[in-house]
C-alpha cells in the first residue's frame, strides 16, 4: 500500500470518526429517539448482520439492486448496440429514453404499484426503468469514443465483426461501463428504497418503514448503514476491477 | 476474374477519382482526379507531394477504406474496397502515428493480426517475438505502449505489419514523428525489411531526402493527386542523375496548385 493511499485512507477514517463525535455530541443533548448515541447503533447495525432474518432483508435488497442493474446493463447495451449502428433507430429510440429519464423515481413506483402485482417484478421494473436510460447514453458514448484511428487500423487486418468486437469495441468501452456502473450503483441504492418503502414487503426499505412507524432512529440509522456499506463494498469493487482492468494506462507521478 | 500473371501490376490504378462533401455545404472537394498509375511487384515506390496534395486519399483507397468516386482499383487483382475480405493478410499497413492499442503489450500489439487472422497460438507468439527481436525490441515484450518511446512504438507497428507477412506493405508517413536519427535507422531497417522479404511497397512521405532513400521510383503528385513529375532511381543511378532529380523534384513542388 503506497503513502498516499494509506494517507487518504486515514483521512477518510479520520472524517468519518469527526462525523461521528459531532453525532454523539448532539447524543448529549437532545433526547434519544432524536439522536440516539453511537454506540447503540453500532450495536444495532452489528445486530442486523450477525441476525439470519435480518441479514436476509439486506440480501434481498442488494439482490434486488443487481438483478436491476443487470438487467437495465444488459437492455442498455443492446439498445446502445442498435442506437449506434442504425441512424433512424437513434432518432426514435433517444427521445424515449430522455423522456424515461426526466420522470422521478417515485413516479415509476405509483405507475408500478398501479399496473403490476408481484412485489418482486414491480421492483424490477422501477430498477431498470430508472437506470435504463443512464446505461444506454453512457455506453453508447463509450462506444462512440472509439479512436477512429485504431478502428481503420484493425480493420486493415479485415476482421470478422465477432473478432473486432472482441479485440477493439469490448476494450475501449470497459472504462465506460465502469464509470456507468458506479454511477448507477449510488442511483439504484436510492431508488430501491423508495420502491420497497412504498410497495414492497422485506428489505432495507421495508425495514426503514418499519422503523419509522415505531419511532425508532437507531434501528433507521442501522438499517440505512447497512444500505450505506454496501454500496461502498460494491464500489470498492468495481474499483479495484477498474485498477486492474486499466493497468495498463500511465499515471503521471503528479497524479500519485 | 482472370488469374493474375507474374507480369500484371499488383497496383492499378485507372483514371480514379475521389470526391468529398464538404460539411460547410460549399459543394464537392475533389481529393483525387482521374488518377493512373500502375506498381509492379517487389517495386518500393515513394509517393511525394504537399500537404493536402490527396497522397492519404489515394493511400485510403489502396488499402480498401475509402472508395473511388470514379475509375477502376485493382490491388493483386481484385478491388479492395467492394472485395475487402479478399484482402485478409495481405496487406500490411504503418500509419504515421504507431496506432498501438493501448490495453495491449508490444508483444500482443504485434500478435494482433496474427490473432485476426486465425494464426496458431504458439506461432503467433513466436512469430511476434521473432519480429520484434529483428526491430530490436528484445527485452519490451510485455512492456505498454505507455512506456515505450516514440522511435520504440513505431518500431512496433512495424514489426505488427509484417508479422502476417503481408504482400504488399502501405506506409503513410510513418517516419514522420520521429527525430531524424531514429528515423534514418529506421529508414535503413524498412528497406532491408522490404527487400529481403521480397514486398511490393507504397511509401508515403513529404520529405524529398527520405522519398530518393527509399523509392526505386518516385512520384510526386500535385492537387488534387495527380501525378505532376515521376522519376526511377535504382542502384545505377548516377549521383548527377539523383542530383537532377532533386532539382526536378523542388521544381515541381514549387509550382502553384489549384486552389480546394
């Protein structure tokens, strides 16, 4: 681990512990079920994870966070795909998609709640429909950013289109997807809450409403934590992938 | 299609002409007009001509990425643009800028044909290897482009046109970016390359010096890509005759050129 990565890990620590002094300051004096103390819901936070029951909401919203992602990444590329290779479908399909984009997530929950049944396939739909969009634009401009001058260089070599998918296309938009995955991630997070808080029964959202009805802000800043974590897991993640998967990019020794 | 003989050009080009749309809207911008020659096998023939004279234009229309608006273009016999899959393999190209993919080493970078083309693993790698041991290049193989010098990823590009043993090699200024010593090294290695290995070569260049060092023959073109002034240099050629041909050669450069 380098200087400076540990430097800024002890930094963000060191943020993190302020944050959580301010917090138990305030603890000191306003009345519990204000601002309840650190300690308690560190415990319950601990609680959450170490309980089969509980743990199973946290896994069920981080399922249902992948199984949207997935499956607004997968509908995005083929839309991107078709987007980018035929003029007319770009002129029909881009509006849509803007349009999709400027309506709130809390919209797509009454319109879910309204038109399907299944708890799990409405979350389904208002994951995808809020991060289709974001997909789509972003790997088609990933794949727009494609150097014309490595294109016309491997097309010398006369690829099948299988062959210049895989050597040139997939490599060029991987950062893309990264970065579009990152993105989506902290979106998805948010949108998922509001989907189980309203229409849902288990998981982190659920969870929160239940909290809320008992007036309980330590079991609300528990469950919230357990949203909170795992997006920092997921996104460490993805880091790490994206530093491996881009080794091969020169950093300038300013940047280090 | 008639088989070729050992006597048909392998470059022919007749009356081809290559016109662009100007995004402004001012009409068509002819790149190329009515443009004729022919290049015969083992030939290295240095293209030479301003900026903007239509010498990459032509270059494009060789390797089959662009097509002629007018004429006829026959590459070993067959139109590269309309039959370009006929071409797989046989045409290597060195741009001016090393076209290295990032993502890749220099030994994947000149793996990279070989892999297109279907070539066995093992002699892929060997083949790789082998070419950018004859570049010099021994020791970089899993080096990054990132970490390569200008000289040191041309020389990758190189080694990636000839690796699938091309038979006929396009360079488009690809010395360009260089200084003059890693360029004249270069120059020398190029030829050699050529010559041993018995390619048909098309050497774009703006420079006179490096089009007298490398071409058998010489053809300066004038705008938009006509041939304005050709001449055949070969190892009989007198130094008076080179000197001749120089002169001839700033003379026809510096005549005034028709306007875009």
């Amino acid at each position: 681990m380098t200087n400076s990565r540990t430097m800024r890990i002890l930094q963000a620590a060191a943020s993190m512990l302020v944050l959580a002094a301010v917090w138990q300051i305030f603890s000191l004096f306003f009345p519990h079920f204000l601002f309840p103390p650190v300690p308690e819901i560190l415990s319950r936070t601990v609680n959450i994870l170490i309980t089969g029951s509980l743990l199973a909401d946290v896994l069920l919203t981080a399922a249902r966070i992948f199984g949207g992602l997935f499956s607004a990444f997968i509908l995005g590329s083929l839309l991107a795909m078709v987007i980018g290779q035929s003029k007319t479908a770009e002129n029909f399909i881009a509006p849509v998609l803007t349009f999709f984009q400027g309506i709130p997530a809390l919209s797509w929950v009454v319109f879910a709640i309204i038109w399907f049944h299944g708890t799990e396939f409405r979350v389904l739909f208002i994951m995808v429909m809020t991060t289709l969009p974001a997909f789509t634009f972003q790997i088609l401009d990933a794949f727009r950013s494609m150097s014309k001058d490595l294109f016309e260089m491997t097309m010398a070599f006369r690829p099948s289109r299988w062959t210049l998918f895989r050597f040139l296309i997939v490599p060029t938009i991987v950062p893309g997807i990264l970065t579009a995955w990152k993105v989506n991630l902290g979106n998805a997070a948010r949108v998922v809450v509001v989907a189980e808080l309203v229409g849902a029964t288990g998981g982190v959202g659920y969870e929160l409403l239940r909290q809320q009805q008992l007036f309980n802000m330590a079991g609300a800043m528990a469950w919230t934590l357990q949203l909170v974590l795992f997006v920092l897991v997921v996104q460490q993640t993805i880091n790490a992938i994206e530093t491996w998967a881009l080794r091969y990019r020169a950093v300038s020794e300013r940047l280090m | 299609m008639r088989n070729m003989s050992s006597a048909d050009p392998v470059i022919r080009f007749t009356d081809v002409s290559k016109t662009f749309r100007r995004p402004d809207g001012r009409g068509d911008f002819v790149a190329v007009d009515k443009l004729s020659f022919e290049i015969g096998k083992g030939e290295i023939v240095a293209v030479l001509g301003k900026t903007g004279c239509g010498k990459s234009t032509m270059f494009n229309i060789v390797a089959g990425l662009i097509e002629p608006s007018f004429g006829e273009t026959r590459v070993i016999g067959h139109d590269p643009f309309h039959e370009f899959n006929f071409f797989r393999g046989k045409i290597g190209i060195v741009f001016q800028n090393d076209r290295l993919m990032p993502w890749r080493s220099a030994l994947d970078n000149v793996r990279l044909g070989l892999q297109i083309l279907d070539r066995d693993h093992k002699q892929a790698e060997e083949t790789a290897r082998a070419w950018l041991k004859r570049l010099g290049l021994s020791g970089h193989e899993n080096d990054y482009p990132h970490a390569l010098s200008g000289g040191m990823r041309q020389r990758v590009s190189i080694a990636r046109a000839f690796a699938v043993d091309p038979e006929i090699l396009l360079c488009d200024e690809p010395f360009s970016a260089l200084d003059e010593m890693t360029a004249r090294d270069l120059r020398a290695e190029f030829v050699r390359l050529v010559r041993q290995n018995n390619k048909t070569a098309v050497f774009i260049t703006h420079q006179i010096n490096e089009a007298m060092e490398i071409g058998d023959r010489v053809m300066v073109f004038h705008r938009p890509a006509r041939i304005a002034y050709e001449t055949r240099l070969g190892a009989a050629t007198t130094e008076a005759d080179r000197r001749k041909a120089y002169e001839d050669i700033i003379r026809v450069l510096s005549v005034e050129q028709a306007p875009d």
